[in-house]
C-alpha cells in the first residue's frame, strides 16, 4: 500500500485524495436511504439474509462461477465442480464472516486465516496460513505480478497493524485497502478473491456502516463487472494517489449498487411480491 506522504494515519491520508470525500458521502446517503426504510425496521432479519445470499453469489460470479440467484438458492449440494465449490466456498464465508467481527479489530491475521480454512474447506498443509516462498497461487483471474512470500508477509503484517491501530480514516477507505490489499498480495494459496471480499465486507459491518450487513458491496462489484473491477485493481497495485483514489471510489459504486440492490428487496417486500 501506498500513500500521499508520511503520516501518522496513513488510511486518513488516503481519505483526503480527490474525489474520495464524494465517494464516502455518496456511500452514506445510500445506506441511509435503506436503513430508513420502514420494511427494515419490521423486517431487517429477511433483508440480511437475502443480502447475504445475493453478496455470496457475486463474489462467486467474480472468481468465475457466475451462476444465476435462483440456483445459488435452490442447490443444496457444492461439493461437485470447480464452479460448484467456488459458490459453496462464497456462502460459506458470508455465513462466518458475521462470526468473526469481535476478532477483527484485535487479530486481523487470525481471521484472515479462519476465512481461508472456511473457504478451502479441507486440511492440506497450505491451508489456513500464509503461503510459503515457491508456493503456486491459484487465483487466474488477477493477473498482477506475484509478490514473493516474504514480502507478502511483511505488508500482511503491515495491513493488520493499520487495522488494530484503528484510526479516523472512513469505513469505506478502510475496506477498500483491506480488500485491495490482500487482492494485491494473494497471501494464500488459493481463494483470495474471496477473502478479501469478505474481509472487506467485515470492516464494512465492524465499523457501524452497515451493522446489519445489508449493503453487499459484491453485488455491486459483480454489476459493474469483472473488467472494470480488474482495471481499479490495477490503479490500486499502483500506489499512485489517481490509482489509490480510482479504487475506492469503484468500491464506494459497489457499496452504493448493493444498497441499492437491498432497497430494491425492500420495495419488493413492501409491495408483498417477495
């Protein structure tokens, strides 16, 4: 990760580059405008599962099993193809992720690990730790350069510093580093797709943003595209202050578009065709 300058807060500082002010505010009237709904207060329990569905589902689509919502729904069995264990992993880890939020903000690593046993869903020696030099990374879909082991190891470290430090940096700059960061670094062997969105979406719901995980940036991530996501990323591995700020303001419309998937729920429920 990079920032505009030496600082005591880092994250703050990335809070203070063009156009991230607009994202976060944009992000807030979003997610005020579904928790203002009168169906949440009556009904926010279905709006929280159905966000998770609907958030699991992107995140699988963005490591490449695009099914559609109603088959994410009906199956019952992920144990078949790679497609198949990839949505499985995904709804395995939206149903943890909501475990795991008392632990974040005092052992980052420790979650990130539990996130990547709960998705890998078996006992290889690889599983559940940081990836070792010369250990192939599964992840086809992000093409940046690979950092080595050791140097994946030292900005892990890095990141979950920021995090137990806290900080006054928004929520949203704060999720987008987490994701991006471990998108960037792969520190595991396989799956880091999908625990950087997850990791994301527990800093999201930890901070107060989104108490009750009802904004899933995954759908909008998974809305706006595969593409646009990879080529925000890229601005992200750049460190430059254009890239650092491109990335965050696609994670804010990602935010904006699952709030607004979420109030779309709402108006269905309201209208009794949900």
């Amino acid at each position: 990760m990079s920032t505009t300058g030496a600082t005591a807060d880092p994250l703050a500082a990335l809070g203070a580059l063009p156009g991230v002010a607009e994202s976060v505010e944009s992000v807030r009237k979003a997610v005020d405008r579904v928790y203002g709904h009168r169906i949440m207060r009556r009904r926010s329990n279905e709006i929280t599962s159905e966000a998770a569905l609907r958030g699991a589902r992107g995140s699988a689509a963005l490591s490449g099993a695009d099914w559609a919502l109603e088959e994410v729904r009906r199956r019952t069995d992920f144990s078949g193809d790679t497609e198949a264990r990839t949505v499985g992993a995904a709804l395995r880890l939206t149903a943890e992720a909501g475990q795991l939020l008392s632990i974040w903000r005092q052992s980052p690593l420790r979650v990130l690990a539990r996130l990547h046993l709960v998705a890998a869903a078996d006992n290889a020696d690889q599983v559940g730790r940081p990836r070792h030099e010369g250990e192939p990374v599964d992840e086809p879909l992000v093409e940046l350069p690979l950092p080595g082991a050791a140097e994946a190891h030292g900005r892990l470290d890095g990141l979950a510093a920021l995090v137990t430090a806290g900080g006054s940096a928004p929520a949203l700059v704060t999720a987008a580093v987490v994701h991006g960061e471990l998108l960037a670094l792969r520190p595991f062997t396989s799956h880091n797709g999908l625990v950087a969105r997850a990791a994301e979406r527990i800093v999201l719901v930890g901070s107060g943003l989104d108490p009750k995980s009802v904004c899933p940036a995954e759908v909008g991530y998974a809305e706006l595209g595969r593409a646009p996501y990879l080529a925000a990323l890229d601005g992200y591995a750049s460190g430059t202050p254009e890239g650092m700020a491109a990335w965050i303001a696609h994670c804010g419309k990602a935010v904006t578009l699952g709030a607004r998937e979420s109030t779309a729920v709402c108006e269905a429920l309201q209208r009794g065709a949900a």
